[in-house]
C-alpha cells in the first residue's frame, strides 16, 4: 500500500438555496463515487444523499445561504456522507408508525445507511451516514 492510499480521499461542493441544488449535489456524487471506483450500493448512497440535501434545503439553510457536501472515502472502504447546513432548528426523528407524508427521508436514511447521525456546528448542523464495504472486501 502506497503512502497516498492509507489517507482518506475528500470532495466537497457548496450549492446554494435552490430546488435544483439537490439534482446537482446527486450529480456531483454519482461523478465522485464514478472516479473512485465505488460501485457498491451506490444507489442508496445517491437516495441518501437526495434526503440529506432536501433536509437542509426544506429545515436548514436560511434565505441567502447555502449547504455544503462532503464525501470523504476512508482506507478501510468506508463511505461518508455529510451534509453542512447553517440554520438553526432540530432534528426530529421520524416515527415508522405514523402516516405522515412529511418527515420520511431522515427513515430512509436509518433504513438504507449502515450509521448516521447528527453533530453541531456553529451555526447549524451536519447530518451524515455511513456505508461500510461489503463484508471481507477493501477499497483501493
């Protein structure tokens, strides 16, 4: 193993306030997962990253600001997803049991990632989830 492959690789893209933002920062990863060779579950990672953003979008980014994603590739093939946002407000975690229409992308996101969560940022919040390598196999 080279020096360069035992560091996690990082990309990150800022989008602005806009409905669009979240077709571009599925774009921007379907690109970044493309260049790095990841191919496994890349259709959940895609979804997740689509509810993450529209979770900032719809809860987290003021008038006039913006989010960021952060795609970071560890050596040991773990995959990390993190979006950046800067407004204030909590994050509820939905309930399965209810049949509200509003609310579900944080579930989907438990349901298809193998961790996430939530840390604190001045202003605002990180909403991230983790895939791990199929059982037995590394990344490059």
């Amino acid at each position: 193993m080279n020096a360069q492959s035992q560091h996690p690789h990082t990309r990150e893209a800022f989008y602005c306030r806009d409905r669009r933002s979240v077709r571009l920062a599925r774009e921007f990863t379907g690109e970044t997962l493309t260049e790095w060779g990841v191919t496994e579950r890349g259709d959940d990672v895609l979804l997740c990253v689509s509810e993450l953003a529209t979770n900032a979008l719809l809860h987290g980014v003021p008038p006039g600001r913006g989010f960021l994603v952060r795609l970071t590739l560890y050596p040991d093939g773990v995959l990390r997803v993190a979006v950046h946002d800067s407004g204030s407000g909590e994050v509820r975690i939905p309930d399965s049991s209810t049949d509200s229409e509003h609310g579900r992308g944080l579930f989907l996101v438990s349901a298809l990632a193998d961790k996430w969560g939530v840390e604190e940022r001045h202003p605002g919040k990180i909403l991230w989830c983790e895939f791990g390598p199929p059982p037995g196999r590394r990344r490059p």
